[in-house]
C-alpha cells in the first residue's frame, strides 16, 4: 500500500512533495505518535528502508482497529 487509504482532518500528504530532500535512506527504527491517515509513513516506508521496528500509534482507538484489522 502506497497511498492512504483515508483521508484524514489535518492530513499530512502535502507534505510528502517536500520532504523527500531531507530525509535518510534508512533509518533504525520509526515512530509515528499521530498516524492519522497515516500518509507521511506510506511515504517514508516506499521511499526509505526501515531496518528494525515501525512504531505507528494515535489516540483514536478505532482508527487503529481499522488498521489492524486491514
């Protein structure tokens, strides 16, 4: 998956068009404490190599049965 299956109140896909030049071409481990649509980590993952753990969370607890359950 690539894209964000939701969108998102105060979604973060814009920011992907600028991110890209600041970003490292791995990383250790990522964390995203506000996944929402969850957008800038499609982005990431597709884009750089993750090597150990993604840490994906948010407050709503039904988004992320959704995302558990997809």
């Amino acid at each position: 998956m690539h894209k964000s299956i939701l969108r998102w109140a105060g979604g973060k896909h814009w920011l992907t068009k600028h991110i890209s030049d600041y970003l490292p071409h791995h990383f250790n481990n990522y964390h995203e404490p506000f996944v929402g649509g969850a957008s800038v980590f499609l982005y990431i993952n597709k884009l750089c190599h993750i090597n150990k753990q993604i840490f994906l969370n948010d407050s709503n607890i039904e988004l992320i049965n959704a995302y558990q359950i997809l």
